[in-house]
C-alpha cells in the first residue's frame, strides 16, 4: 500500500530539507527500538551499551512518558510538543510550554495502563505538574538512549542532509526526489508514492515539504502532520540506518576516549565544544556548564580561533555552533559516525 504525495510547482519550490526531528523525536524512537526490536543487527551494539550504562535501565522516572506508549493503538508524539529542537534543555522548555489544546490532542485518545490514567487526564487538562513529570521522563529516556550519542548522531545526520543538499544544487528538487528512489519512496512525477500500511492521497496545496533524515526511527518513511497548523508543511521522515548492516562500529563509546578530549583541550572547552554540537548561545553554554558568560564567551573564542566553532548573531543573541572540524573531533572522541 502506498502514501501518494501530490506536488504543484509551488510545492517543489517550497521543498526543504532540515537536519533532523529533534532530539525528543530521537529519543521517542529509541526507546521504541529499546522496547521492541532486540534482535536488529545494526542497532545491536547501542543497545548493549544502553544497557552497561550506568542507571541503563527505564525506571520509576521515565513511567509517565513510557505509559504514553502503550505496545498497540496511537503513541503519543512528543516531537509535536518539544519541536525540532537540537539540545534537550530547549526541547524540554518547549514541552512544557506547548498549547494546551495540543497536549489534550496528543493524550486524550491513548490508551493508556490503568495505574496512569488519572496522571493522564491532568495532563490533558493542562495540569502543570502532569506536565512536569512528562518532562523529567522525557529527560530520562533521552540521558539513557540518545544522550551519550548525540554528538556522533548529529554528525551523522548533517553528513545526510548535506547529500541532500548535494543532489539539489545539482538538479534541484527533482533530482533530490529521484536520489531517493528506492524500497522506501518512489519519484514518479509529479507524485511521490511512500510505502505505508494504508493507502492515502496527500495534496501539498502550495506547503511544500520538508524532508528530514532520521537515525531510530523505523524501516518505514513517516509523513508527519501538524495537528493544529494545517497550514505547516508536512515532514517526511527518512530513515538512514539500515536494519541488516551490522553497525557495531557507530553505537559504543568509552569512557578513556572522552577523558582524552578533555585532556587536549581542558574539561571547560571540552564541554564547551559538545554543547555547540547542539547549536547553543553563550548564555545557554553559560547556563548549561555552570560557568558565567564572560567565561563562556572566553573559551568559545579560543575554540573559535582553532575553527572548531563558528559563531554568529541573532538579534541579540550570539550563537555558537561546531565546524565539520569540531563535529569530527567529537565524533572521534567517542567512537561515533565519522568521516
């Protein structure tokens, strides 16, 4: 069965590709392949160092967002509440700000276990500590599936969105959706037919699209909908991790390696470069290490210099984020995705 995507002009002018969903959507699909999928061989290696992560396993404190998640039936999608945001601090600030109308869309219809069915009404009625228990579990699932991950993730995922960058300035739009012709999604002009267990006809309506590369997620592309902007482009999500490639080699880190980055540079600037991975400014690197702005402005000029950050304004605010340079130095101090 087939999910036909109908572009007009103004649609392929519109198209957009984006690096990733967003940290809480990783972490969302992560704890999925936890759940459900033991016997995936490229994911194998991450989850056995999941599970030697110290505090590794799902506990009392991820309840509230596992509970979300019954194993049949809709799950909730908490990338609709915590956006794409790349840090998790910022995903987390978004969830617990998100319309309230939105949250009951997300909760009302699941079915969720008895014992957490009085938490999820509240939740749905906009209770703020229902909200804020959400957000801990949120927290906890992301510090024990993506967490110690995320650097080598990140650089994956922009290796991917640059290839889509590639195959548009080569042959704009078109090119990019034939690039992507395979067992997932067929280019057949002007339709994009993505394989789905139900059959569906998709007018973009002038919106547009946006495609955005994922890591977890499952072998099946995803177009997702905003429940409350119908007027938002919709998102296809690709996966590009096989599940028959054995990918021991990008899911472990060790703990001697990350000391070595900090023995290079300093733990400060060490901590400093990870956190630009997220794309952060100096007040919330400030906020993040524990350290004072002018402390924090001093080493990313240092990392800056060396050009492994670059840094930009945005109002009045500054914005720091890691060179391909910085993301490879990361990526090599934990074993992750490199070039």
């Amino acid at each position: 069965m087939t999910k036909r995507i109908h572009f007009t002009a103004e649609d392929l002018a519109r198209t957009r590709v984006t690096t990733t969903l967003g940290v809480a959507a990783e972490t969302l699909d992560g704890i999925k392949r936890l759940r459900q999928d033991a016997g995936t061989p490229a994911f194998r290696r991450w989850r056995t160092s999941v599970g030697r992560t110290r505090g590794g396993r799902l506990g009392e404190q991820a309840g509230p967002l596992l509970a979300l998640m019954p194993p049949r039936g809709p799950q909730i999608d908490v990338a609709s509440l915590a956006g794409h945001a790349t840090c998790i601090d910022e995903a987390v600030d978004n969830l617990l700000a998100a319309p309230r109308a939105l949250t009951r869309l997300e909760v009302e219809y699941l079915d969720v276990p008895p014992a957490h069915r009085a938490w999820a009404r509240s939740l749905a009625d906009g209770d703020r500590e229902a909200r804020l228990q959400l957000a801990e579990a949120l927290r906890a699932c992301h510090r024990v599936a993506v967490a110690p991950y995320w650097p080598q993730m990140r650089l994956h995922l922009e290796s991917a969105r640059s290839g889509y960058v590639r195959a548009m300035a080569d042959g704009g739009v078109e090119r990019l959706l034939q690039t992507l012709s395979g067992p997932l999604v067929r280019w057949r002009p002007p339709v994009l037919e993505v394989r789905h267990p139900r059959d569906a006809d998709i007018h973009l309506r002038g919106r547009g699209l946006t495609i955005a590369p994922t890591v977890f997620s499952s072998q099946r592309a995803e177009l997702l909908l905003s429940l409350v902007d119908p007027d938002q482009p919709p998102v296809l999500a690709l996966p590009t991790v096989g599940e028959e490639v054995d990918g021991s080699a990008h899911w472990f880190t060790e703990e001697a390696d990350e000391r070595s980055l900090d023995d290079l540079m300093g733990r400060p600037r060490a901590a400093v470069l990870a956190a630009a991975a997220d794309g952060c400014s100096t007040t919330e690197l400030a906020r993040r290490l524990g350290i004072s702005p002018a402390t924090a402005s001093q080493h990313a000029a240092v990392l800056r210099r060396a050009a492994l950050i670059t840094t930009r304004r945005d109002g009045k605010a500054v914005l720091h984020a890691t060179t391909q340079l910085g993301a490879a130095l990361l990526a090599s101090a934990t074993h992750g995705f490199g070039p």
